[in-house]
C-alpha cells in the first residue's frame, strides 16, 4: 500500500465519517449543514476583500440551498494568527444571530478564531483569557449545562490541522504572544477539506502550511518516547511526513500539480491527526513569540532542525526514521543506521536544512530578523505555566521538581535560560555548536 492509500485509510479511521477529504469534495458542506439543523452562518477568510474567496462561497452557498439551510449572515474571519479582538467580533456576531451552526472557510487563523468565538457566544464571555490552557472550557460547559454550537470548519489551506484538532491558537497584538486553548470541546465536529481549493496557492502560504505539517509530525514523534502511543505516532509520522518532503518541492515548482496538492493535503492532515495523539513542543512554543517576525509554519520549521539536535539523547529512534525518509529522497547522504547520538541529529537536521533551502526557504532566524529581544520574549514565554504543556511534551524536561513532586520554579527558570537559550541562540546563527544537552 503506497503512502497516499495509507493516509486515506488512517483519517477514515479516525473521523469516522465526519470528516470529507480529497479532491472534490467540497459539496459536502451541504450535507453536513444539514445534519446540524436548518440555519447557518458563514465565517469567512477575506471576505469582500480578497476576491479569490468570492467563487469559493457562492458554490457553498449554492451547496446549502440546494439543502434547504438558511445562510442567516456571511461575515469576515479572521487575519493572520487569529487576534483576540477579531475572535471578539465574531463572537459578537454569532451571538446576535445563534445559527445551528457555524461555517467557518479559511485557513487556521479563522478556523482558530470561529472556534474561540462560539466558546465566547456560548457562555456568554468577553474574556477569551478565562480559557488558555487545557480543558477549561469543557469545565464551563458543564459548569453551566451548555453545549458549543456545532462548528463545520472548511479547510483551504494545507496546514495547521485546525479542522481536525483540540487546539485554537490566539494572538494578543499588544503583546505579540500567543496563547493556546486546549479542548476537546472545541474540536469540529464536522470537517472539509477539498484540496482542489488549494490549487495555485501563493509559495508562502504553501510552503509555510506544508512544513507546519512536518512540524506537528515530528514534534509529536520526538516527544512520544517512552509514551503509550510511541508506536502509533512513528506510523503517522512516517506516512505524514515522506508525502510532505516528496510533494512540497514539486507543488512549489508546478503550483497546479493535483498529485502533488493532494500529496500535501494527506501529508498535513495526518499532521493534524499527530497533535491529536500527542503534542507538539519547542518549535511550537518558540512561534508564538515570534507572531510579529513570522508566521507560525515558517517559525517552526526554522527551529526545529535545531530542536531535534537538543532532543538528540533520547530520540534516537526517532531521528532514524526521519533521517531514512530524508535519505530517501535525496537530502541525506549518509546511511543513518550507522550514526547515534549528537552526530545522527546533525546529519538529519542538515537533511531538513538541505529540502528547506530547495525550496529556498530560510534556515536561521538570523536571516529574517530574529534577535535578542525576542529570545527575551521566548524566554518569558515558556516561563508561563500557561505554555508548559510545551516543555512537557519534550522529550527532554526544564522542568525541575522538588522531593515533594512540586515544580521548583527557580531551578526551572535557570533550566529555561541556559538550555532553552543557548538554544535559540544556535537557531538565530545557525551555529550547532552553541546547542547544550543535557547531561
């Protein structure tokens, strides 16, 4: 069975039905409208402001009429990295119209911001502060006997896996940090992904999405050792991550190449169903910081070869699995069986460096802008008990405890300043050299 086939059989698995994928499936917002009752409202990404949404939502409105739902508005979604007031704005529009359901068309920004949004309208909340962290929000639903109004995100963009998964990620503008809801509340309960709606895509978009993709797989991977669900995600990763390497090059040299666009549409997808099995870690807490350099998939694919060096110790099965798939297809020339430790992390960062410069992508947060005072930022980020989720889904631990299992926070923030530092000060260079591990 070839990758493709595997993918397919893995999200069918898992969703059960609830989820259309492929492509041409677009059709299927109708269908899925109308098991959420008879009205609906359309969220949506640029909407009357970028005209390739246009076409977009007249079929899907065609869809919903041929099955009898009233489309109550179609509103604006969401702008890049989902910022809280634009999850206020939506908020307060789904709360003047309280449809059946929510249609939320865009990429992980809007799909992030309609899922915070209907939490918000729900429980009658203007604080979406009141629920970064993880399972806050189903607390309050039972708190209050409420249930979320049904969320049917459409996917267009091969990336974040928003669609399919338990997170929403919003922005503070003033702060420039990012905060995650964790909760299986505010998980779509119905999906689409036509990945027709993808073609053509602009470069950053497709290859920021794609190698977000790479980023949950192998961030979840390298966090499963000596986890449960270890094997599990090394099949997903596996699958997810060798249709990203061999389909990104080629959809970025043919934008209109369908094997290649549905290639990246499985490949992310099973992206979205590794963060689903486990989570992701310093990359993903690194890009939340960084929302005023970067956009998210670019962040974490810049960190990560240089994460994966830091994890090297206890990921080492890990690190031979990707290093076999970038060996594969061409950007790693050395047989890794014969490698271990420190020297086998470098040899596959170098191979993930070597796909992201093919496709000419940056490799150091040097070279877009990154400097001291976000390390600053980084730094009193992963501080915040709010982001420690990130620190322990590593495979490595900052976090020290004292003989009673509580967490020693000086010992802790020393960890965070002189490992996570040095870290970040070799993603800035591009220097390994400057990585220390932990003994």
């Amino acid at each position: 069975m070839n990758y493709k086939d595997q993918a397919k059989d893995m999200l069918n698995n898992w969703k059960k039905g609830n989820y259309a994928f492929g492509m041409g499936v677009l059709s299927k917002v109708g269908d899925f409208a109308k098991k959420a009752g008879k009205s609906t409202m359309l969220v949506v990404t640029g909407w009357e402001t970028e005209e390739w949404t246009e076409p977009l939502v007249e079929n899907i409105k065609s869809f919903l009429r041929d099955k009898d739902i009233d489309i109550l508005d179609v509103i604006r979604g969401a702008r890049a990295n989902a910022p809280r007031e634009d999850v206020y704005r939506i908020a307060n529009q789904i709360g003047k119209k309280r449809p059946d359901s929510i249609i939320a068309l865009g990429g992980g920004s809007t799909i992030d911001a309609v899922k915070a949004a209907s939490v918000l309208s729900t429980l009658d909340s203007n604080d979406v502060e009141s629920y970064f962290g993880s399972g806050l929000v189903t607390k309050e639903l039972n708190t209050e006997s409420k249930k979320l109004s049904p969320v049917i995100a459409v996917q267009t963009a091969a990336s974040s896996g928003a669609h399919l998964t338990k997170y929403s990620n919003i922005t503070d503008p003033l702060t420039g940090q990012k905060k995650l809801i964790i909760d299986e509340a505010v998980i779509p309960p119905l999906a689409v992904f036509d990945y027709k709606t993808t073609i053509g895509a602009p470069y950053a978009i497709r290859a920021d999405g794609a190698l977000d993709g790479i980023a949950h797989c192998l961030e979840v991977v390298c966090g499963a050792t000596e986890k449960p669900f270890f094997n599990k995600v090394m099949d997903i990763a596996e699958v997810g991550i060798s249709l990203i390497v061999e389909n990104l090059p080629r959809a970025i040299d043919n934008p209109h190449d369908e094997d290649a666009i549905e290639g990246l549409g499985l490949g992310t997808d099973l992206g979205g169903y590794a963060i689903m099995v486990g989570g992701t870690n310093y990359g993903h807490l690194f890009s939340f910081s960084l929302v005023n350099k970067l956009t998210h998939g670019r962040a974490c694919a810049i960190a990560n070869p240089y994460v994966i060096v830091f994890f090297a110790p206890a990921i080492e099965k890990q690190l031979k699995l990707v290093g076999r798939i970038f060996n594969k297809t061409g950007y790693i020339n050395e047989d890794v069986e014969k490698y271990s430790g420190k020297e086998l992390s470098i040899i596959v960062a170098k191979g993930i460096i070597k796909l992201l410069e093919r496709i000419k992508f940056p490799t150091t947060f040097g070279e877009v802008g990154v400097a001291d005072e976000d390390k600053k930022r980084i730094l009193t980020a992963a501080k915040n008990p709010q982001l420690w989720s990130k620190l322990e889904q590593a495979p490595v631990s900052l976090i020290t405890k004292d003989s009673s299992g509580k967490v020693d926070k000086i010992r802790t923030e020393d960890n965070i300043d002189g490992y996570m530092g040095a870290l970040i000060d070799a993603i800035i260079s591009g220097d390994f050299d400057k990585i220390k591990n932990i003994p």
